[in-house]
C-alpha cells in the first residue's frame, strides 16, 4: 500500500514538470520534444532555423522561419508551455493588438 501511494506522489510530481515552459532560443531537442504537439523532425528544425539564423525574436519571426508552424499551431504550442524569449503567444499578441474603434478627440 505504502508503494502504490509513494508511486502516485511521484507521478503526481512528474505531471507538473512536464507542464513547465520551454524557450524556443534555449531549449535543447528533449526539452523541445517535452512539448506536447513537437515532434522530433519540428524540434530538429526549430534548432537548425536557431543555428542558422539566430536566436527567434518574437512570435512572428518563430512562425516565418519554421515550417509548418502557422497561427493556430502556435497558439496550440504556447498553450502547451512554448515560448519565445520568455513570452508566451496570448502575451505578445496582447502586445501588439490594435484597436478595432478610434476614440474620440478632444479639442
């Protein structure tokens, strides 16, 4: 008994650092591949995109220079921990929305 429930503890710890996020500029392959919706050929050619043309520096230089990865597959990808220089998608889109409605001008 004391086995079973020092076994779920453990795997209960395990769950939260599977959840942790991961920085495409510093994340080595397993780390990248820990990343629900990565597989090995993605996380292979966000490293060979890093190594070739520097470090990523927003979301819509990460979605430009790797194949595949598109709008709704990042934001799939930030959900799931992905980040870029430490800013999820939902935050840098939050960033750079522009309103939809002017506001009025006083004069």
């Amino acid at each position: 008994m004391l086995k079973k429930l020092l076994v779920a503890i453990v795997l209960f710890a395990s769950m939260g650092f599977a959840s942790a996020s991961v920085d495409v500029n510093t994340g080595d392959q397993a780390a990248l591949d820990g990343i629900k919706g990565l597989g090995p050929s993605t996380s292979k050619g966000i490293i060979a995109e890093r190594s070739r043309g520097g470090n990523f520096k927003d979301w819509p230089d990460f979605q430009a220079r790797v194949k595949g990865i598109r709008e709704k597959s990042a934001s799939k990808l930030s959900d799931a921990g992905l980040t870029v220089n430490g800013l999820a998608k939902s935050a840098t889109t939050a960033k750079t929305a522009v309103p939809t409605t002017k506001l009025p001008v006083s004069k």
